[in-house]
C-alpha cells in the first residue's frame, strides 16, 4: 500500500507493529522480508519515486578534513535510494574482517563471519546475483576459461566478485510494496525526530515532516534506522530533547568512526604477453564475475596492513581516467548521470610505448579505511527546510591507510616477480617517505561505514550484536554504519545480510 504523505491531514497519527526508517537497500529488503506476513509494517521514505532536486537538497552539508564528494550528492533521496546509482559489485566478506587486529585500533567485530555467511544467499536473491559461491575453485570449474595467476595463494589469492545488473530496487521492488496488504510505504514522509519514553529506554514515537508543511506522528512497537551511514547518525544525534547528546550517545559514539573504502590508482603491472588474465577482466555490463588479488590474512599480519584488493585495468585505458573525486565534485553531473554510466562509457586507449612481447595494466586498490573515532559526522548550525541540524562531515585519513596502500602492491610485486611473470612499478604518491598530503586524486567509493558501529560494551559502540541501540530495547539500525571495520569489498551485499539476521531476530521477538 502506497500513502503520499503530503495528501494526509495534518497531524494524522500513524500506527503499526513495525517501522522502517528509510527504503534504500536495507529498508526495502527489510519490507520485502515482511511482507505478506500478519504484522503491519510501516516504511516511511523522505522523497517520492524519483529524483526532486528540493529533496536532494536536505541532504546538503558541509565537509572538513580530507577532500571527499559533495554532502549533497553521496545518497539519493528517493524510493530505491542509492541503489539508482549503485554500480553492482558483490563480493563477501573475509574472516579476518571480523577479527580483533592488534595493528588496528578498535578492530574486531561481536559477531564472526560464520554468523553472516548464512544469510548471504537471500542477499544474493534481493540484488538478483546467481546462487553461485565465491570460492575461487566454484568458479575454476564453471568456467574452464577462468586461469588464476601461478602465485603462492598464502600469499596473494584470487577473490572473486560478482555482478549485479545493477539491480535497482526503486524498480525492482515498487509494485511488492506498493501492492503489498501490509506493508504501508509513505512517501514524503521525512523523520525529524525520536521521541522515547520518560527514561529513555524505550521509543515511543517519531515525527515526520515533508516541505507541504504537514507533520505527522508515528507508532510502532519497533523502529528501525535504515537510511544511511550518514542520516543514521544526523538523525539519533538529532534526537536530543530527552537525551541531550543525542540517542543512543551516552558515550559519544555515534557518528564517529565514519570509514570509507579508499579507491585508488595505485601502480603499473607488465606481465609477458602470454599470460593469461582472462579470469581478472571486466567488461562493464557483461561480466557476471572476475578475480582481483588479495592479501593472505598471515601476510596482513606480518606486515601490519589492511585487507585491500587490486583490480587489473589495461594500461592504455585506465592511465588518463580521471579520478571519481574529480569527476563527482559537480552535484548535478553525479546525481543525474551516476557513476555506473561513467563506467560504461567508452574511451579511445592512449597509445603507449609498451615493449614487444609485454602487456601492461593498471593495478586499483580498494582497501578498507581504519576505524578513526576522529573521523565522524556532527551536526551543523545550520539547518535544512524541515527544520533538521544537517549533516557535517570530517573525514580523517591516517599513515596506516598510505603505509598498507604501498605494502599491498609490493606484496603483489615481489609474487609477480618470484613467479617470473613481470614487474610491478609502485606509483611515486606511495614511494615518497614520511607523511606527505594525500594526492588530488585521492577518493573513496560511495561506500559509507560505521558511524553506529556494534560493540557488546556500550562504551565502545553504539549497537550490540543484533543490531540493537544499546540501552534502548526496541530501536534497531540497519545497514553499513553498523560495520566495525570496512572490509576489503563493497559494502552492499553485506549490509543486505545483516539486514536479513536482524530481520529474523525481529520476528523472533515480535513472535514472542
């Protein structure tokens, strides 16, 4: 069932089992998962079903610290959210992303991979990827084709990603919930604030606002956060009429830890040209699944890195690309064209002096950010048109992130050099010692983390293990700000999978 939330009168109280704050990702999966049950599900989303630049516009903020992307322009704000621009790219989570790294501050997850990993095949059905694994062996034997470079896997591995279409689920799922007994989508129906009971343990209502000046309440015995790293955290700190750092910050952690996955150029690989990269190809919109080299987790620990993968580009097309920071900083250029039409563009290949006999490819390494209690969102002075603190970022990187950046490709180097394959050349920003400024082209991919991060001491985090606000029994978060660390991949599949357990965990309690 579909209700515009502007066509309501004014002050209506809306009442439900359920809320669900925000239809992105995981508050769309979330409603899918109850839908056609007996328990009316309420999903409130701030704009409509496509892009309105006044809506676009409560997202507005300002930023500090190292340069990223235009506040305005790092989620949409419509039904389907970011997945309207979202590029596709699935691939799971590593053991060692849940583990407690001495060489990493506040690393280590409450809860394992082997908590996750069950609930990643119904992740894989909602951005509509193949049942398949993404063991390197499943896919040696799906595709004969597929040859993983000869290096010592202990050392540097072949990980395997799949492809979503990308699946856009403003469109995928539209008729479900709109069609849907029970689930009751509002649209227009901005949170601005969560009011809890007299001792704040428990929520009692939240109100929306949409700019027809209509305000309306909201009841349910359960309330869920699913909009995004950044509104999650503007919205619990926010909310502080009754808790006067905002909820659910008793201690000062929401908002911080704000990770991102650094993106970046990083150096040239120039193998013979008999060797066989069929496996580490992509080709925009055709390929269902590649390979990019990986870190072994006792090589991690030897050196004190962060988990990274390197992507093989051929030389002649990636080395003029432009970087995403660069392309993105005009807001209307980013929210209207989108970074999967970038990708898919065609360029004509800069000729290069390549010798006979070699190839040659650009390695791009995406590497998880350490978690930085100084790198957060905050609330601004200033305020949007329904009245909210906007949003501030300060995004900190450290030396760590420079210093496993250089050490992930001279792993990768000396195993192309031991195996007698080639050589890599470290790009000259990774070469230069001390802690010089980041490069321009330093930049991230969308890809925002951690600012309600878990912890089981409250002091430490902002939900615990089942994604619960700590000290609040019936407020929940969904999605990537949960993460304690980033990991080596894109967050998408994974937050839909940690939306999938703590959508069964809600239904065990509401059973009860």
């Amino acid at each position: 069932m579909h209700i515009d939330a502007k066509n309501l009168e004014n002050n209506s109280l809306i009442e439900g089992d359920i809320c669900i704050v925000g239809a992105g990702a995981a508050g769309i999966s979330m409603a899918m998962e109850w839908n056609n049950t007996p328990h009316k599900v309420i999903l409130l989303e701030g704009g409509g079903f496509k892009y309105e630049d006044e809506m676009q516009e409560l997202y507005a903020g300002k930023s500090t610290g190292q340069h990223y992307y235009p506040m305005k322009s790092i989620r949409l704000h419509y039904f389907g959210g970011t997945t309207g621009h979202w590029a596709g790219w699935c691939a799971v989570f590593d053991e060692i992303d849940f583990k407690k790294r001495d060489w990493i501050p506040q690393s280590g997850w409450p809860i394992t991979l082997a908590d996750i990993n069950p609930f990643y095949p119904r992740a894989q059905r909602y951005v509509e990827v193949d049942k398949d694994d993404f063991t390197l062996d499943h896919w040696l034997k799906k595709d004969k084709s597929f040859k993983p470079f000869p290096l010592d896997e202990t050392k540097v591995w072949s990980k395997m990603w799949q492809f979503s279409p990308p699946t856009r689920f403003g469109e995928k799922y539209k008729d479900s919930i709109v069609n849907s007994r029970n689930v009751h989508l509002y649209t227009y129906a901005n949170v601005v604030d969560i009011a809890a009971d007299e001792s704040v343990s428990a929520i009692r209502e939240v109100t929306v606002k949409n700019l027809a000046g209509k305000q309306h309440r909201v009841r349910a015995k359960y309330f869920i956060l699913a909009c995004c790293s950044v509104q999650n955290a503007r919205l619990l700190l926010a909310s502080n009429k009754q808790a006067k750092n905002g909820l659910g910050n008793d201690h000062d952690k929401v908002g911080r830890n704000f990770m991102e996955h650094l993106e970046m150029k990083t150096s040239s690989l120039w193998v013979a040209d008999p060797a066989d990269i069929n496996l580490y190809k992509m080709d925009f919109g055709k390929t269902k699944a590649r390979a990019e080299l990986a870190i072994g987790e006792k090589l991690q620990e030897k050196y004190k890195i962060l988990n990274g993968t390197s992507s093989l580009t051929p030389l002649e097309i990636a080395i003029d690309r432009p970087a995403f920071i660069e392309i993105w900083q005009d807001e209307e250029n980013a929210l209207k064209k989108g970074i999967a039409k970038y990708d898919e563009t065609k360029k004509q290949p800069t000729k290069l002096d390549i010798p006979k006999g070699f190839k040659a490819y650009e390695l791009f390494t995406r590497m998880e950010q350490a978690p930085n209690p100084n790198s957060r969102i905050t609330l601004d002075t200033e305020k949007d048109a329904l009245g909210m603190p906007r949003a501030k970022l300060h995004w900190e990187l450290t030396h760590l992130e420079r210093d496993s950046l250089r050490d992930i490709n001279r792993i990768i180097g000396q195993e192309v050099g031991r195996a007698s394959m080639g050589r890599v050349k470290i790009y000259d920003y990774l070469q230069k010692d001390g802690d010089p400024e980041w490069p321009s082209f330093t930049g991230g991919g969308w890809h925002h983390m951690g600012t309600t991060r878990m912890s089981e001491d409250p002091k430490q985090g902002v939900t615990d293990a089942n994604c619960k606000v700590h000290g609040i029994r019936n407020l929940y978060v969904a999605g990537a700000s949960n993460f304690v660390t980033a990991g080596a991949v894109n967050p998408t599949l994974t937050l839909i999978a940690l939306t999938m357990r703590l959508s069964d965990e809600l239904k065990k309690k509401i059973k009860k």
